[in-house]
C-alpha cells in the first residue's frame, strides 16, 4: 500500500505536536500517545515486560497493543 503524501492539515499536527506538545495531547488523547509509545518500544525490540515497566501499564495492555502495531511482529 502507498504511502499517501502529507496534507497541510498533516503538517499543522506535525507542528503542533513539536511546538506545543501539551495541546496535541490534549488533542489525540493520553491513550493513543501511550499507544504509540508502545508501538515505538516494541519496534525497538523491548519485552512486554520492560514495555511495562517503562510506561507503567499491565502485561496485557503491553501486548495487547504490541499486536496492533504497524509491522508488529510480537
């Protein structure tokens, strides 16, 4: 599948979320950001457990998540 290019309104959440982080939290919600920290621990080939341990959440959220990822390979 293609990537599709970015869009004004991709660059404006990308510039949002380097300038004013708090905002594009609030924004996306704390769980995807937890979701994606997930995804970015697990794509560096962290355990579920230190994925754990790092981000204070169970075992099963870990994984749980982990399976979602793109190129997830748990």
């Amino acid at each position: 599948m293609a990537k599709k290019p970015m869009t004004d309104l991709d660059k404006k959440l990308q510039e949002m979320a380097l300038l004013n982080w708090h905002q594009f939290v609030a924004l996306i919600g704390e769980d995807s950001v937890t979701i994606a920290k997930i995804c970015l621990l697990r794509r560096d080939k962290r355990s579920y457990e230190a994925i754990k341990r790092k981000l204070d959440v169970t075992y099963d959220t870990a994984r749980y998540h982990c399976s979602k990822c793109p190129n997830s390979e748990s």
